[in-house]
C-alpha cells in the first residue's frame, strides 16, 4: 500500500501534536510547582526551567499551525492538561515536567531522524523543529540544579 504525501504530513503533524501535548504538560507542572514556592525559589524555577518550556511550547504550537496552514490540513486544537494533584509538592512536579518534556524532545527527535520531514515537509517544518527542541536542551541539568538548592 502507498504512502501518500497527505498522509505522511498528516502522520507528522499528527507527531508534533504529541509533542505539544508533552509540553503542554510539562508547563502545567510547572505553574502548579511554582504556585507552591517561595517568590525567591518560584523566581528561579521560572527563569531556568519554565521560560525554556514555554519557549518550546510556543514554538511547536506555531510550528505545528504554519505546516497545517501551508500544507491545506485543518489544525487541531490543544486543550490545557493538568498537573495532577497539588499534593504530589514541588519537587515532583518539577520531575514530571522534566519527564513530559524529555519525551517531547524524544518524539521530535525521532521525527528528525526519520526522513519524514524532509520527504513530507518542507524547510521551514525543518528549522521549526530544529527551534523547539533548543531551549529543552540542558532542562533535566537545570531541573536538578534548581530541585538540589530547593528548601536551603
């Protein structure tokens, strides 16, 4: 059976939403986390570790709508995960997020080393990727920084 084009970017596209789910999550956990801090502690968790994700969130998002747009397929919209609950603390919010983000950044890594992209895609769809996953690079360093000088 034939793999058309419209399915192969359906099927990307169809990836990036996952990753945009992932994302979405992570910033979630995220916001919960840093309603649970201190403004000093909630300070640095927005700068190292929250900024980045929704930098990549944004990205993927706008990502995601360009290739929809320019390809002819009707968007799907993205609705707001949650967190979970408040009571799991900071600390295991940051590793969720941590976690949601790192498999964002496996699924679009996949996605890159597939070649998919480049026989479905086009170059912007290309650099986009290459844009969202940049400022999740070194997040799980940061997270565990940010968790060891959590509470002292």
């Amino acid at each position: 059976m034939a793999f058309t084009t419209a399915e192969a970017r359906a099927d990307l596209l169809g990836t990036v939403a996952e990753a945009i789910d992932a994302l979405a999550l992570a910033s979630a956990c995220l916001a919960e986390a840093y309603e649970q801090l201190d403004e000093q502690s909630g300070d640095r968790l927005e700068e190292e570790c929250f900024r980045p994700v929704q930098r990549a969130y944004g990205r993927a998002k706008r990502t995601y709508t360009e290739f929809a747009g320019r390809t002819g397929i009707e968007p799907a919209s993205f609705g707001s995960p949650s967190a979970g609950l408040a009571s799991q603390g900071a600390a295991a919010l940051v590793g969720r997020a941590v976690e949601a983000a790192a498999e964002a950044d496996r699924l679009l890594a996949e996605l890159q080393d597939s070649m998919l992209p480049v026989e479905a895609g086009d170059p912007e769809l290309r650099a986009g990727l290459v844009s969202i996953r940049e400022p999740l690079a070194g997040l799980p360093a940061r997270a565990r920084g940010f968790l060891r000088g959590l509470g002292r």
